[in-house]
C-alpha cells in the first residue's frame, strides 16, 4: 500500500465561509464610511462660503453680547439697569465720550457698522434696494426702537418685560438679516 501524502491546498488558509464574511465585512464598511460633502464646481465658490460663514460668526457675535448684557440689564432695576442696558446697545443708545466726535461724522452705532458691512461690504454687497439691504435696513430700526423702548420704560421706572422681549425678538431679526446677506443659514453658526 501506498503511503498517502497530505495534499496542500491550493486555497488560502481561511478560505470559504470564512473568506467571504470578510470581504461582506470590508464591502459594508465602505459603503458606511462617511462621504466627504462633494465640492463646488468651483474652488473659489467654496472658499467665499468659508470666509462668509467665518464673517457672520463674527458679526453676530455682537448680538450675543448685547443678549448676554440684555440678560443681565433685565434682572436689574432703575439706574443700574438704565447703565447695563446702555452696555447691551453698543453704542446704539447712548455713545461713550470717546466716541462722541467721530459719531458727528459717522454712526459709531455697533449694529449699524454691522449692518453697512452686510449690505455696502466689505463683508458683503448688496444694492440698496434688494432684499437683504432692505431687510437688514428694517431689522436695524427695530432693533434700534426696541433699545429706546426699553430706555424709555426704565426711565420711567415702569415695568419693561414686554419690552425686553420684543427688544430679543429684534435682535433675532438682526441676526436672521445678517446670516441672509451672507447667504449662510443661522445653523451654520453653531
């Protein structure tokens, strides 16, 4: 009798079962991988979407502040909150000393620099009489009014809640105006 040789396998070890439930595995995996967002048809598109995104992130970070200021005037009464609201307006409601004389020659009114920069640039530019400059134009008398008619209750030692919120509702109108002549969704900015 013979002596039987073992033959070898012309297969890999691991082969059958195996070998298919690792190839299943690398084939699910790719199709779960995260896909890179497909990019502008032009660079250049992507790159005044960045800049714009970086523009409004620092633009409405003045509202921030005047909402966190806001906040805080709002927990206040009489004169100190009179002081922290005038903090909140940057500005807008009452001009420091420093800036008295240039406000002669220009609004130094924070929101108002933020709103020209939107709609005039160099963040952006739109014409006067489109949309965004329009809209933008409109969320700045509010917000500017809502200021006043916060003052103006302060100063009268009545109660201004109402106004308070209105005044945040105006501010979110602002922000919304701004992100729009950026065209960047206020999402983005998170």
């Amino acid at each position: 009798m013979h002596a039987t040789r073992p033959t070898a396998s012309l297969q890999p070890a691991g082969s059958g079962a195996q070998h298919h439930r690792r190839t299943l595995l690398a084939g699910s995996a790719l199709l779960l991988a995260p896909r890179p967002q497909p990019a502008a048809a032009n660079p250049l598109d992507d790159l005044v979407a960045l800049r714009h995104r970086t523009n409004a992130k620092v633009l409405t970070g003045t509202v921030t502040l005047a909402k966190l200021r806001l906040r805080d005037a709002a927990l206040l009464e009489g004169d100190a909150a009179r002081a922290a609201l005038s903090a909140a307006a940057l500005d807008c409601l009452d001009v420091r000393p420093n800036l008295q004389a240039y406000n002669n020659i220009r609004d130094v009114c924070t929101f108002s620099i933020v709103a020209r920069s939107v709609t005039s640039g160099p963040a952006a530019r739109h014409a006067d009489d489109s949309a965004q400059a329009l809209e933008t134009a409109a969320a700045l008398r509010a917000v500017r009014q809502g200021f006043a008619a916060v003052d103006a209750r302060l100063a009268a030692g009545e109660a201004a809640s109402e106004a308070f919120a209105t005044l945040n509702a105006a501010l979110d109108r602002f922000t919304l105006a701004v992100c729009t002549a950026l065209d960047v969704k206020p999402e983005e900015l998170v």
